[in-house]
C-alpha cells in the first residue's frame, strides 16, 4: 500500500501499516530506518564518529571529516549519489538515510565539503510516525 503527503510518497505494510519506503515522487525510495533496524545489510554502510552523533541526530548533513576521522568509517565503497545506511561509532544500528554528493573515495581525498545529505534520522517526522493511520 502507499500513500501521498504533500512531498513524500510513503509505503507501508498493508497489516501492521508500518512504513518500509518512502521517498519524494519520481525520486528513489530509501527504506525507513525502523526497516533498516530490521535489515541492517540492505544497503551499503557508512559508520560516523562519535563528534558527528549529535548533529546527525539534528538533521545536518553529514561532513567528510565526520566519515574520514578516527572512530568512523567507510565499510563499503560507493559511487556518488548512492542510498546509504548511517551507522554511529559505539552504537549497533544505523541512526539515519543519506545519499553520498560524492564517491567514497572522494569523501577520502576531498575530506571537506558535505559527503552525505541527509533524507531521514533518528527523531525526524518519519521516525515518529512508526505507522500511517
């Protein structure tokens, strides 16, 4: 089942109504971090330092050296534009969705600038409303 808000295309488990994917009209669908937390391995993971946390949790867009830094890192390599899961250092599932503005080897080379812009994080809107009505 799906449903439209004014910008996210929303689908959900006919039953429970949990929501799995979401996305904007005619752009890709990301898997909702609860579906994540069921399914850590289905996508390709990025693991920020423990300095990153709590601006990721705010909504920023995540900066190279919060993936190049001590703590982090870049479990698997990806071409820009790329879903991505976000893991946390010290913690055991991923704390947000991002797409990679560049590859990870530029996220290494570059290591400034933005390398993942956020779509959704743990305490956003989507996060709590675990179900649609």
């Amino acid at each position: 089942m799906h449903t439209r808000t004014q910008h996210l295309l929303v689908y959900y488990e006919k039953e429970s109504k949990e929501i799995i994917l979401f996305g904007e009209k005619d752009g890709p669908l990301f898997p909702s971090l609860r579906v994540l937390h069921k399914y850590p391995d289905m996508m390709p993971k990025l693991r920020v330092d423990t300095g990153a946390i709590k601006f990721v949790l705010k909504g920023a867009d995540i900066m190279c050296p919060g993936l190049t830094s001590p703590g982090a890192t870049i479990h698997d390599e990806v071409d820009e534009d790329c879903p991505v899961a976000i893991f946390a250092e010290g913690m055991v599932n991923p704390i947000a969705v991002g797409v990679t503005k560049m590859s990870t080897q530029q996220i290494r080379e570059v290591n400034k600038d933005v390398g993942i812009e956020m779509c959704h994080f743990m305490g956003d809107g989507l996060w709590h409303t675990p179900s649609v009505e």
